[in-house]
C-alpha cells in the first residue's frame, strides 16, 4: 500500500524535504533538516528529522526559558553538552529539556551522520539564552530580537 494522505509522510517523502541550515553564530553549525510536524499541520507541536554531519554541530549552545525541548538520538554517535558537562550519545539514547531548562548543544563525533528527531512546544513567545555569547532572543509573534546580556537594566521589585 502506497496511498497518499496529507497526515501521513512516506521517508522518501522526508528525505526529499531535507533543507540544509547553519547557526549563524557557530561556524560550525551545519545540519539538513525537516520539519515533520509543520509538514503534517501540527501547530503547537515541532517535530524534525535532523542530520548532522562528522565533525559538526547542531546549532549552538543555548537554553529555553518558555518552550520545552527533545532529543531523541536514531543513528550515529555524538557529544551532547549539557550544563557544561559532556555526555556520548548513541541510538537509542533520548534527552529532555523542561523550562526553564539547561544549556544544552549537540556535536557528531564520528565518523557516519548523526541522526535525531528533535521536538518540542511552538509558543507564541520564546526567550531562549545563548550563555557563551552572553546574549538573549525574544521571540514573538513572528519577530525576533537579540539583545547581549550587558544591555539589561535592573528593574526592581515589582508593586503589587
């Protein structure tokens, strides 16, 4: 059986739908990607098929403060940095982020793809921090602002 559904993806469907993508801040970022949920429809849900290539990294070290994230590791071996420890991850191996959650990145270090699904929640606003660079995105509405952590200014206590 070989029907179509729009609810449904064939893997000759998602590997003909890999796009390649780099963290604009780590030259060493390279990945080739898709996004299933968005492919089936779902809003509030980010699911993507993601391979990373020997010798590079996902995106960049960074964390979440509203939207929480996963991993789940299908082929390949890599170093997950989390919290500023190293941890070797091999098929099988699933990772989780709740928010607010720790910094967390993604690097092959061997010699074939590393393959994942990686998913989380799509919100209307995100604050995600890249620590390393000392800066911040905000994320709203289609909009994204970055802004380096020096730039903050103390508030004070809220009145209530």
């Amino acid at each position: 059986m070989t029907e179509q559904h729009p609810l449904l993806i064939r893997a000759e469907q998602i590997l003909s739908n890999l796009h390649s993508f780099s963290h604009p801040w780590n030259p060493n970022s390279e990945l080739a990607g898709a996004q299933l949920g968005k492919m089936v429809g779902l809003q509030r849900a980010g699911i993507n098929f993601i391979r990373v290539p020997p010798g590079k990294e996902s995106f960049i070290f960074h964390s979440h403060h509203r939207e929480e994230e996963w991993i789940y590791i299908l082929s390949g071996h890599g170093v997950a940095e989390i919290d500023d420890a190293e941890f070797e991850v091999h098929p099988g191996d699933f990772m989780g982020f709740p928010t607010p959650s720790v910094a967390h990145h993604l690097r092959n270090t061997g010699n074939e793809d590393l393959v994942y699904l990686s998913g989380g929640e799509n919100l209307d606003i995100e604050i995600a921090e890249f620590p390393r660079l000392k800066k911040r995105m905000i994320r709203q509405e289609g909009a994204i602002d970055i802004y380096d952590f020096s730039d903050a200014k103390p508030f004070g206590p809220l009145e209530t």
